[in-house]
C-alpha cells in the first residue's frame, strides 16, 4: 500500500512547543542536575508520591488477587495494568520495562506480551509537534523535505517515534523524531535514584558496589540517546566495526536529512525475532539468527569494545533475505582493552573450574579491590560454580551466573563496577530473546567457541599469558584442555587453520613463548635421552641372549611413565581434531618446515637439546665411574702371598 503524501503545513500556523529549560542540556552532568532539583524538592517528593502510589495500587490487586485466588483470571488485566502503569511513569521505566519483556524466565508469558508492546507501541505525540521538530532541526518544513510521510507513526517508542517516508530521490526512510519533553522527565527520574543510591551507600554497609556510579553510567547512556547525531555516528561506526559479517545489516543514515532531534535513515522491511511464526514462515531460521546475533554480541564486547547496549527486540529484526538487522544504535557503550581480555580470562577459567585464577580475575576486573584475601573466596567459587556448571557448559546459561553470583557478594567484599552494569543488561536481554525462540538456548555454550578462537589466535600478551597457563600447570602439559581448545575453536565461524598455525609458529619462535620453547626443550631432552637408554637396554638385552647370559631385569627408571601411553592418546586425539577442522591441508604442514628450519630460535633450541642430552650422558657416565670406585673400595684387600 502506497504511503500517503504529507499534509502540507501552512507556514503562516505557528507551533509552539513547551520545552523545558533543561532540554538545552546535551551532555550528562550529574553534579547539575542534582543542584538543579535541590532547589525543588516539592516537584520530586509529587514525583515520588506518584510512583509510589502507581507501584502501590498495582500490588494492592496483586495481593488482592492471592488473596481471593484469582491470580490466573485477572493475570492478562494485571498485565495490561503493568504496562500502562510503566508507559505512564516514563521513559526511565519503559527502558526496565522492555529489559523485563524479553525474561520468559522472570515473567509469565501474558506479561511479556503485553510489555513487548513498550518496544515500539508507546503512544505517540502529536504530529503537529513532530512537524514543527523536523522543521527547527533541519531548517524546512517536512513537505520541502520528504516526497512522502506517513499520516501517523509506523511505531512510537520510549525517546521518540518513528515516520515512513521517501525522499525527493526516491529513497525509503525511516524518519525518527524526538519527544520534546524528555529531558525534563529523565532528569527528574535520576536525581530520584541518584539520591537513593547516595542514601543507600551511606547508610546500608552491606552494599559495596557504587551504585552511584552505576546510575551515572545508565543515565550518560540514555543521554547520549537524546542526540540523535551522535545515534547516527553510532550507527556508522557500528558499520565500520562488524558490516563485514556476511549476516549482519545495518542501515545506512542520510545525514543531509539529520539533526540532534531527527534522525533519517534507511528503511528496513523486517519481522521481529521474537514473532517466531511470522519468521519461520519466510523460511528463516529464528534460531540461527539468534546465534549470528549472539556472535555478534561477543565480537562487539570482546573483540572492539563498542557494543549494543539495548538489544531488545524491537531493534533486532530478520530480514526477508534471512540477515540480521540492528536498528537504534542511541544506547552503546564501551568497555577498555584489559577489561575485554579480563573477561575472556574469566570465562576460560569458568569453563575449566579454576577457581583459584578465578578470584583473581575478579580483582583484575575490579570487582575486588587488590588487597583483599581471595583464600576464603576459592572455595566459595567452587562451591557457588561448581553446582552452576553442572555435567558441562551447555548446562548453563548467563542468568544462572549472575544469580549465583548475587548470592555469593553478600558474603564477601565483592562490588559491580559501573562498566559491567550495561553488559548485563545487554547480555541477559539478548539471552531473554534466545531463550524465547529456543527454550534450551545457552549463551555460554554459544560462546565457547568464540572465546576458545580469541584464546588460540590472539597475539595480545594477556592472552597468550594466559593460554600458557592454562595449558601448563606445575611443570606438566594438561593435553586434555588443549584438545577442548582446539574442539570447540573449530566450530567458531571464522575459525582459520592457517592463521592459527602461523599465530601459533609465531607465538611459540617469539619472545613471549620463550617459556614454552624451554618446557619443550626439556620434554624432548628427557623424551630422547629415555628412548636412548632403552635402546641399549635392548640391545644390551638381546646381546646376552645370544650369548646365553643370563636375562637382566629393566631398570625401574627405564619403564614407560604411566602417563606416556595417555600423552600418545591425546596426540592422536588432537590429530582427529585437526583433519575434521574446516581448511586443515598437510601440505600446510610440511610447508612450514623449511621456514622454520631458517628461525634462529629453532637453532638455539637445538643446541639446547644437544648440551641437555651430552650433560645428562656424561651426568650418568660420571655417576656409574663413581659407583664403580666405592664398589672397588667396599671389597676386602686381598692377602699377600
């Protein structure tokens, strides 16, 4: 159906727009605002008594409903009240609102259904309004800008709401104007919290995390969202960053029809992932979307710091041609390097239960503070992880961390750092839509493979450092967690056999695998001195039997370790591993050979070899030479004739 012509507007009506003073504000100052409604305690106390009552009314039904049991017969009333009361309370709310819309493990189904209708089904402001918007943002009236608008919004959200339209060029667009009243509300909303927060660190001793400072965090955040410019170099950044990926859209912005309040970009014609049915009928694999969305995810928090910090289903959607499509990039966020590979080292460590480099992790990522004891901590870990993680990692889903790890803070001095407050967020709501297309979906089994790559690959120091200590512990080679890495690595997307190979040759011949070069020198110099020794052994052996000498028992010293046998299985194992690993050749295997036969290192490593074995044959000539004097010494002098 054709899109209806914008009305045109007579230049001679005016609009007016009551805007409050502080809508001037681009930037979030806490310290301003809190000076700002000091001066006006008896509009946050009428702010106050308003949410209570409105929370209030509703638990009043609830209990009445427990009361008279009638919970299941008024649940979708209940609901339907839930969001009018969230809807009417304001943006701040409706964002709490649709993070709870995508928690099937938190809701019943009614309610999630009913605050699914906050992503993109608030009511709208009037159009007069939204004209007059465009018009101050981008100097125009619509009709000099727009060859088509649609009568009404296509979809009206928490900060804003959304038009069709076309351009003069014949471009479709999506033209997202700003709410007028919206700073002067979220303003409000956040000295509210920000002093409670600033209460509730002063007098209850039991809450360590800076709430404070996770408010400020959420609050600069939705700032940020006012300004529908910074959106739109979001948006291109987002693009830079992760377009590549063949399943991933982003649409692109038309900056000659933007401003700070309005916003024109490219229309996507797409379903939400959540409307299962409507997917599944274009042949689209909810599922496996869920999954590119989900890689995505780690690549935005692992791989380049910027990420999503609001995937809630209104701003995820499957294109006809089976892409995921990422829509309102107002709310990101960033997270540094250190704290990137913290978290990769934290899930590692998760995943193969040391609990012990764990805790420590937790100071690296600034949830413990460096002095503090983590020995009482370990066993907690294990107790509170260890149950959590069940048979195996496709046990376990992310809510059932943070769970377990609310529990566990209350006990020691743990705190949430600001940063990590906004990856929950987007983490459990991305899982929240996971689990709506797929009941069983686990985020961390997901993961896995990613983060089993990124260990393998990356050549960042806190990486590799931490891939040599999970490899080597107290002199010995865990085979088995290599042959995990490496099993779950070759199931990532982008997983490449010969970079691996070359990052691994190179890591292994640089500075920073020094460590590992000695540990191999060591293995092969007890591994070839070993097979020496029984070699002459043997040949000892079968020389007395020709001769008819009698039989030698071997030496304990010179039997197979017990752990030998198992060494060769796991080699076997990873050598399965390898031939079933997408873009695995031999040939790339024997290509290497004579590039390394050129490295310096290899050289010094084999002279290494060669001094470790000369030492130890002349270590056992001398020992032996020795033992033959004392034997000498020990017998009785013979006498005199």
């Amino acid at each position: 159906m054709a899109d209806p012509a914008i009305p045109v507007l007579d230049p001679t009506t005016e609009v007016t727009v009551d805007v409050n003073a502080t809508e001037t504000v681009s930037d979030y100052d806490p310290d301003a605002i809190m000076a700002h409604y000091r001066s006006r305690l008896w509009q946050v106390w009428g702010r106050l008594i308003v949410i209570v009552l409105a929370f209030g009314r509703f638990a009043l039904g609830l209990g009445c409903d427990r009361f008279f049991g009638t919970i299941e017969q008024n649940q979708r009333q209940r609901a339907g009240q839930l969001r009018e009361l969230i809807t009417s309370l304001g943006p701040t709310y409706i964002k709490i609102g649709q993070a709870l819309s995508t928690r099937p493990d938190l809701l019943p189904a009614v309610y999630m259904e009913e605050l699914s209708r906050l992503q993109d089904q608030i009511p709208a402001f009037d159009n007069e309004i939204a004209y007059s918007l465009i018009q101050e943002e981008l100097g125009r009236p619509p009709h000099q800008v727009y060859a088509e608008l649609s009568a009404n919004p296509v979809a009206a959200a928490s900060l804003g709401q959304v038009y069709k339209g076309k351009l003069k060029t014949g471009e479709t667009v999506a033209v997202k104007v700003q709410r007028p009243d919206l700073l002067d509300r979220i303003t409000l909303d956040i000295y509210i919290a920000r002093s409670l927060a600033i209460f509730a660190k002063q007098k209850v001793k039991r809450i360590r995390s800076d709430l404070v400072a996770i408010i400020d965090e959420f609050a600069g955040r939705i700032f940020e969202e006012l300004d529908y410019a910074q959106e739109g170099r979001n948006a291109e950044l987002f693009a830079e960053l992760y377009g590549y990926l063949p399943e991933i859209y982003i649409p692109r912005i038309h900056w000659d029809y933007s401003g700070r309040r309005v916003l024109t970009m490219e229309w996507i014609e797409g379903t939400k992932l959540t409307q299962l049915e409507a997917v599944q009928a274009q042949g689209i694999d909810a599922t496996y979307l869920v999954e590119v969305g989900v890689a995505c995810s780690l690549r935005q928090l692992l791989e380049h710091g910027f990420f999503h910090a609001d995937p809630h289903p209104g701003n995820l959607l499957a294109t006809p041609d089976g892409k995921l499509a990422y829509l309102d990039f107002g709310m990101m966020s960033r997270i540094k390097p250190y704290q990137r590979y913290g978290l990769i080292e934290a899930v590692v460590h998760l995943v193969n239960r040391d609990f012990e480099a764990l805790a420590q992790d937790y100071v690296n990522l600034e949830f413990l503070t460096p002095e503090t004891d983590l020995e009482p901590i370990v066993p907690a870990l294990t107790k509170v992880f260890g149950n959590a993680l069940g048979a195996s990692v496709a046990q376990l889903n992310f809510k059932s961390i943070t769970d377990q790890m609310s529990e566990m803070m209350y006990e020691f001095p743990f705190r949430v750092p600001a940063y990590y407050a906004l990856i929950i967020r987007s983490l459990v709501t991305l899982e929240g839509i996971a689990i709506g297309v797929e009941p069983d979906f686990k985020v961390l089994s997901k993961a896995y493979p990613y983060i089993a790559k990124r260990l393998l690959t990356d050549p960042a120091p806190q990486l590799r450092a931490s891939l040599r200590d999970l490899l080597f512990k107290e002199g010995s080679f865990r085979w088995n967690r290599l042959e995990n890495l490496l099993r779950n690595a070759r199931n990532s997307q982008d997983y490449d056999f010969e970079r691996v190979l070359n990052q691994t040759l190179e890591f292994i011949f640089s500075e920073r695998g020094a460590l590992i070069r000695d540990r191999l020198v060591q293995e092969i110099v007890q591994a070839v001195d070993l097979f020496g020794q029984r070699s002459l052994f043997n040949f000892s052996a079968l020389m007395r039997q020709q001769f008819g000498l009698a039989a030698v028992e071997m030496p304990a010293e010179l039997e197979p370790a017990p752990n030998s046998a198992n060494n060769l299985a796991h080699i076997q194992n990873i050598w399965d591993i390898l031939q079933q690993t997408q873009g695995f050749d031999p040939i790339l295997l024997v290509s290497t050979v004579p590039k390394l036969l050129l490295k310096p290192e290899l050289q010094e490593m084999s002279e290494h070899i060669a001094n470790g074995l000369a030492q130890r044959v002349m270590a056992r000539l001398i020992r032996q030479w020795l033992m033959a004097d004392e034997a000498d010494l020990s017998q009785p002098a013979l006498p005199s004739a």
